[in-house]
C-alpha cells in the first residue's frame, strides 16, 4: 500500500513505479500491490486496482505461487469489511497450500507511531490461528 505516494495519483506511476523497478519489471518480476491510505486519496484507489503492473484482480484477492497463497486485502476504513471478511474466511478454508500469507497495507500489530489496531487484533487474530496463517505482512508505519 501507498503505492503512489503522496495522494495515489495514477499519472505518477511511470515516476514512482515503473522506472525505479524498470530493471525487476524487465526480468519478469511481478508485482502484487494493495491499497494504502494514500493510494485511496484519488478516485478511491480504482486505477491503481485496474493498473495492470500491480497485477490486482480487485481490492482483495489471492494468488498462488508454488505451495504459498497470498491474500491481499483492503484494510482502509472505506473498505467492504463485510464481504472482504466472508470472503477470506472462504478462501482460507478452502486453501489446501501449506503456507498462507496475508498482507495488506495497515498493521494488526505494531510498536510503530499508530500502534496496534484492537479491532484488526479481535478479528484477525482468531481467524488466522484458525486457518494456519503463517504471516502478515503490512506496510503502513512509514
């Protein structure tokens, strides 16, 4: 998340993405982006989300490579926590990978300036011991 720093402006992308990682993007390295606080600044985030380079299928989803599935999620306040939430719930249970990483841009945890999220600690926390979630990964604290 904050992908396009500061306001997510997708006319950017060329600046802050695309040349900096031009070397990595040349070699095949594909990207799996999620939604930070700034990329929502500009039109909710939705042509980061339609960018192809960043190779989301929507505000949160899930990929495979070898025998680890990510699942990328929306942790903004404006997120559809209802679905999202049923969704990864879902596709979690229904994951025959050995490991399973989440990632999404807010912290459940953190000795950071924001500190921990008790409502993400209340939801995440059961969900992921449940599951077999071996790591969050978040940005956020920068």
């Amino acid at each position: 998340g904050d992908n396009i720093y500061n306001n997510g402006e997708i006319e950017k992308i060329n600046q802050v993405f695309e040349l900096p990682y031009q070397p990595l993007l040349k070699n095949g390295v594909k990207f799996h982006a999620c939604l930070g606080n700034h990329d929502i600044r500009t039109d909710n985030g939705v042509p980061q989300v339609k960018y192809p380079g960043f190779n989301m299928q929507g505000r949160y989803y899930t990929f495979t490579q070898n025998q680890v599935q990510f699942f990328a999620l929306d942790t903004n306040n404006n997120a559809d926590w209802q679905n999202q939430l049923i969704w990864l719930e879902k596709e979690l249970s229904s994951s025959q990978n050995p490991w399973k990483i989440v990632f999404g841009h807010h912290p459940i945890y953190s000795s950071g300036q924001y500190g921990s999220n008790k409502n993400f600690i209340k939801i995440f926390t059961p969900l992921f011991k449940k599951y077999n979630v071996q790591l969050y990964i978040n940005g956020h604290e920068h």
